[in-house]
C-alpha cells in the first residue's frame, strides 16, 4: 500500500477513537451525576457501557499503531 493509504487509514482509526472516548465521557459523566445525586447502584449499571467502548478504542489504537508500522517499511 502506499504511505498515503496507511496515512488515511491511520486517521481514520484515530478518528474512531476520538468518537468511541467522546461516548466513554458521556457515560462516565452521566454515572459520576447519578452516584453524586445518590443513585450508586443506578451509576454503576450506567458505567457499564463504557466496558465496550473502551475495548474498541484499544484495539483501534492496536491497527493504527500497527498501520504506522507498516507504512514504515
């Protein structure tokens, strides 16, 4: 592939990234009002959506780092 291929590809992951954190923030502001407001049990049922989202993020990290790689050789 060429490096500007691997350089779009490596964006877009990044971009992925940003979206699926943005959604982690959301969520984890959304539990912290909950548990502040006395609702712990209810903020903990909420936070758990941000187990998946996190695990996304991870492995999108994975391809852009392995992406970059690539484009190096």
């Amino acid at each position: 592939m060429a490096k500007p291929v691997f350089n779009d590809a490596v964006v877009a992951c990044l971009d992925e990234i940003h979206t699926r954190l943005s959604e982690v923030t959301r969520i984890a502001k959304a539990a912290q009002a909950c548990a502040e407001a006395g609702s712990v049990s209810e903020a903990v049922t909420i936070s758990m959506d941000i187990e998946q989202l996190i695990y996304e993020a991870g492995r999108l990290h994975d391809a852009a780092s392995l992406l970059n790689r690539l484009s190096q050789h």
